[in-house]
C-alpha cells in the first residue's frame, strides 16, 4: 500500500484559519475558547457535574458523557 499521498499535518495546516493581523487571529481564539468553555459548561449543568478542571472532575464529565459523545476531554490535553 503507497502511503505517500497521506501527510495529516499539511491536511491539517489546510484547515486553519488565516488572518491578516494578529489581533485578528486573537480576538478569533478568544471567541472560539469563549464558545468552547460555554458548551463545555453546558454539559456539566446538564450531567449535574461541578467542574473545576481539575483531573478528576474533567474524568468524572468524560465518564457522564462518553456514551452520548464519546469525547476524551483528559486524553486530549484539557486537563495535564
């Protein structure tokens, strides 16, 4: 099997936004984080989870939450 059409990190590179600034490229982050933190928020209020982004609370969102949407919030670097 050629394996050389594969290159995930230019696939990758492909889909990031590109801005002209900085302040640009901030203030998007800044939303995408804002929006991040409120879904994530969401689910805890709906699972009835206290999070404090610790370890064990983030265990405790995957665990409650898996089944439904099988994130990994610890296994993806949320929580170190």
């Amino acid at each position: 099997m050629n394996h050389s059409f594969f290159h995930p990190e230019k696939q990758y590179g492909d889909s990031l936004p590109v801005f002209e600034h900085e302040w640009e490229a901030i203030a998007f982050y800044y939303d995408y984080r804002q929006s991040q933190t409120e879904e994530l928020n969401e689910l805890c209020q709906f699972y009835n989870i206290s999070l404090d982004y610790s370890r064990d609370s983030l265990k405790e969102l995957e665990s409650s939450t898996s089944k439904a949407s099988g994130n990994c919030f610890w296994r993806i670097g949320i929580c170190r």
